[in-house]
C-alpha cells in the first residue's frame, strides 16, 4: 500500500507531501514554502533517476532548479515524526498537479 504524507519543517516554514514506496522512500515530493504556500519542489523518482543515467550533469542540473531534489533516505518511521500525518491520494494528487503546474509556468516565464 502507498502511503501519502504531508509534513511540516518550522525552521524553512515548508510544507513537504510525498508519495511513499513500501520501503518509505520517496516516489514523488511536494515542497510548499511560506504563508502563501509557493510551490518550490515537485520532484519525481523516475524523472531524476532518467536524467542521471540517460543524460548528463547539465539535464539533472536543470531538472533539480526546475523541479528540486526529493527526500534522500527511508521515511518508514514517518509516523514517529512530530508534524506528520497521512493524507488522502486525492490530497497529494491536487497538491502534485498545481505544484507541477505552477513550477512549468514559472520556470517558462523565467527563461522568456
């Protein structure tokens, strides 16, 4: 089963919602920082793990300042956490899409 959590980080005020794998490592993270909630992380396993091995130091360079890095290390205690509670998927996958969303739309308007 796939657990989504979202956890909160006083010290950088950043809300963080992954997806985990059985093992608790991340698939997918979500970084919300501040009081409006920006959007500044909406990493993807796959994606991260394509550009490191199928293209070079400059793709996973831009992919990192487009979309950030996801958590290193197993999250499997999660619960143990203080500030950490599970969410729904439905929760996650609105949160991911306008993450996702809004990270295309900035990066595009930073590079016109």
């Amino acid at each position: 089963m796939t657990p989504w959590i979202r956890a909160y980080d006083d010290d950088s005020d950043t809300w963080s919602y992954l997806e985990l794998d059985a093992n608790g490592w991340a698939l997918r993270q979500v970084d919300l920082q501040g009081p409006q909630r920006r959007p500044v992380a909406a990493a993807r396993l796959t994606e991260a793990i394509e550009a490191r091995d199928h293209a070079d130091l400059a793709a996973m360079t831009a992919y990192e300042r487009k979309y950030g890095v996801l958590a290193e290390g197993s999250l499997h205690r999660w619960q143990e956490a203080d500030g950490t509670a599970e969410i729904t998927q439905h929760e996650f996958e609105s949160t991911w899409a306008a993450a996702r969303e809004a990270l295309d739309v900035n990066r595009t308007e930073e590079t016109s």
